[in-house]
C-alpha cells in the first residue's frame, strides 16, 4: 500500500470512475488528505532520537491497537504466544523501533507491564533470575522482536487476547509516492473512508484492490 496507490484509488471513487484532467480536486490535494487521515488513525507524535549512526534524527511514534495475540506449541513442546507486528518499524539500535507493548485492556494494562529483552536474551535468564517465574519477570510480561513478530516466552493468551503496539516509524510527509506506508490494508481502507466522506462522498462498497473499481 503507497501513497499514491490509496490517493489514486480516492479520485477514481470521488469521479465515478476513470480519474480525468478537469476535475476539480487533483490528486495532489488527495494526497495530502491521505497523509493527514494516517497521521490521525495511527495518533502520531513526533520523537527524536539517535539512530545507528550517532545523529539525532526525527520520527513519528505510531500507535496500532487490538492487535491479535495467538498461541502455538514449539517442537520442545512448550506452548508460547506471539504476535505479528503490523508494520515494519525503523530500524534503531536495541530493537527500539518497537517503542511500547501493553495489553489493550485498561485494567490489565494496569497491573500488567511488557518488558522488551534483546532476541536470545531470556534463554540465559531464565534458568537463572529468582525474578522469573512462569515467563514473567516480577509478575509483568517480557517479550522478544523476531523479524516481524514478538515472542513471548510463556502462553499470555488467556490473560491478553490483544495488545497495542507502538513503533517508531518515518516521517508520513516523506514517504514517497510509491514507499511503502507503515500500516495494514485495513488501515487504508478506513484512509479511504475518511477522505471520501471529508469530500461529501458517501464511501461506495468496493473491493480492497488498488484500482478503486466499484462492486457489483
């Protein structure tokens, strides 16, 4: 999903059907819309910090909500929970591009913290911390980034059915027309939404494919 992709798919719908050159909006105006609806949906907040080489740089922190935790049993037989981040962080140092874990639940979010450990790092501790007791670290969660998804030690998934995730990610305003945007599919379809119904059109019942044809 880019940018130009979802703002060509919004003038397609807006027109009725095949974008032409004396509409009244271009999508250069859509464009900006789409950056300030996924500015919205995700609650970005500007961050600055140091990345590999040294220099402060500035991201946006993004938020994604009721994201799924599932479970599985590995081949030693020992049942984890996992989950698949929803967009490809930036890459810092210490995997801090996966700013923020916590359940999405508020009242669990209150007595239960996630606690990030660097890939590899609980099999040393936890044979050997006092502190670790059933995948927990005084009684709050840990979890590791493997590629694009977290790895929690033990099963959660009958405490925490679902997480909010933050990550640090680039700038939206610099994405380029065709990079693409730190969000999932459904994300865009609610960009689209959002950015029709600002223009006065009631969003149409279409298919999720990039060209923006209308269902039948």
């Amino acid at each position: 999903m880019t940018l130009y992709l979802l703002s060509e798919r919004i003038l397609r719908l807006y027109e009725g059907g095949a974008p032409s050159t004396d509409t009244g909006i271009k999508i250069e105006d859509i464009k900006r819309m789409v950056i300030d609806q996924i500015n919205l949906l995700l609650k970005t907040e500007t961050i600055t910090l140091e990345g590999y080489d040294g220099n402060p740089t500035n991201f946006m922190l993004a938020r994604y909500e009721n994201i799924a935790v599932s479970s599985g049993t590995t081949a030693g037989g020992i049942t984890q929970s996992t989950a698949t981040l929803p967009a490809v962080p930036v890459s810092l140092p210490m995997q801090a591009g996966v700013w923020r874990v916590e359940p999405n639940v508020s009242s669990i979010a209150r007595e239960v913290q996630f606690i990030p450990l660097q890939y590899g790092q609980w099999s040393l501790i936890k044979d050997f911390s006092p502190l670790v007791v059933q995948g927990q670290i005084l009684g709050n969660y840990t979890y590791e980034v493997v590629g694009t998804t977290l790895l929690f030690p033990s099963d959660i998934s009958s405490t925490v059915t679902h997480i909010n995730i933050t990550l640090v990610v680039g700038d939206i305003a610099n994405y380029g027309d065709f990079d693409l945007l730190p969000m999932p599919a459904d994300y865009g379809d609610q960009v689209v939404r959002n950015v029709l119904t600002i223009l006065g059109v009631v969003p149409p019942v279409e298919d999720s494919a990039d060209d923006g044809n209308k269902q039948k």
